[in-house]
C-alpha cells in the first residue's frame, strides 16, 4: 500500500485532516440532532394530518444522529490523544455507514427506474451519492492516519527494544565469552 502523509491536495497533514473531519462531524451531527429532534417534538405535539415523514422515521433519523455525534467525538478525542482504538471504533462505524448508504441508494435507483424517474428523485441520489463518496474520502483519510501512528508506534517500539538490548550489552549482561564458576552446595 502507498504510503500518503497528507491530504487536501498535500495541504494539510493526515493528523490535522483528521481532526476536521471529526470537527465538522461533530458540528454536522449536533445540528441533525437538535434538527430531528425539533422535528420530533413537532411531529409528538402538533400530530399534522399530512406530516412528510413519519414519528417513526424521524426517530430513527434522530437515534443515527446521535450515535455519528457520540462516534464523531471518539474521532477527534482518539485523533488528538494518538489512540488508535479510538480511530479503529469510528472507521468501523463509518465504513458501516458507507455500506448501508450504498445499499440504499442502489435500492432507490432502481425502485426510481421501475417507477419513472423525476427530479426530486434524481436530487436526492445525487445528494445521497455525494455525501457517500465524502464519507468514503474522509474514512481514507483516518484510515492513512491510523496507519500512520500503527508505524510510528512500531517505530518507537523496535527502537526502545534496541536501546535496551544496548544497555545491557554495555552493563556486561551480555554473553561476554567468560565462563562464571558456579558453586554447588
């Protein structure tokens, strides 16, 4: 695999991409969240003859807002503690996310082939699409970073083991070549 320090066009490092990608996640799932959640109330309250989407669907848009906050802020506390557990937790759930929104929207361009095609519907797979390749992006991303300190952390590992393995060499603990006389009682 091809080792890549940087992202946006070598603009910024995969650490810093990383982070404000985990930022504006954050910022994004709040705001679907207080936004569902508005929705929601509104859809409990006010209970519209004609609402567009249903309690149950609002719902359920609110519940995956909140897990993408709560995995969002494992992204950026794992980033700037270089915890890699961190990063694998939220590269699992987005590359779930991925796979899920690839499935939908197959499943809706095809049930939009069968029915006829029409704009609202060709909007919405664009979008869909869109934000689906921006999540695959951002999970290459965090993917290259985890990485990164996966090598760094093997550097500091070979490298700690060789300074020990020097200080005893040094202390004599070493094979030296002299036999030590052991007395038995």
């Amino acid at each position: 695999m091809a080792h890549q320090s940087s992202c946006c066009f070598g603009r910024v490092s995969l650490r810093t991409g990383s982070i404000i990608i985990g930022v504006a996640l954050v910022t994004a799932s709040a705001a679907g969240a207080v936004g569902f959640l508005c929705a929601l109330l509104y859809l409990l309250l006010e209970t519209p003859q004609e609402a567009p989407l249903t309690l149950e669907a609002v719902g359920a848009l609110l519940v995956l807002s909140v897990l993408h906050l709560v995995f969002s802020s494992l992204l950026v506390h794992g980033v700037r503690r270089a915890r890699r557990s961190l990063l694998l937790t939220w590269l699992i759930f987005c590359a779930i996310l991925v796979i899920l929104q690839t499935m939908a929207i197959v499943v809706a361009a095809s049930l939009a082939g069968m029915k006829g095609t029409t704009g609202a519907h060709c909007s919405v797979l664009a979008i869909g699409g869109t934000w689906t390749a921006l999540l695959a992006y951002c999970f290459m991303i965090v993917l290259y970073h985890s990485l990164e300190l996966n090598a760094l952390a093997t550097k500091q590992l070979n490298s700690g083991a060789a300074k020990a393995k020097a200080k005893v060499a040094a202390a004599g603990g070493g094979r030296s070549g002299k036999e030590v006389p052991v007395q038995v009682v």
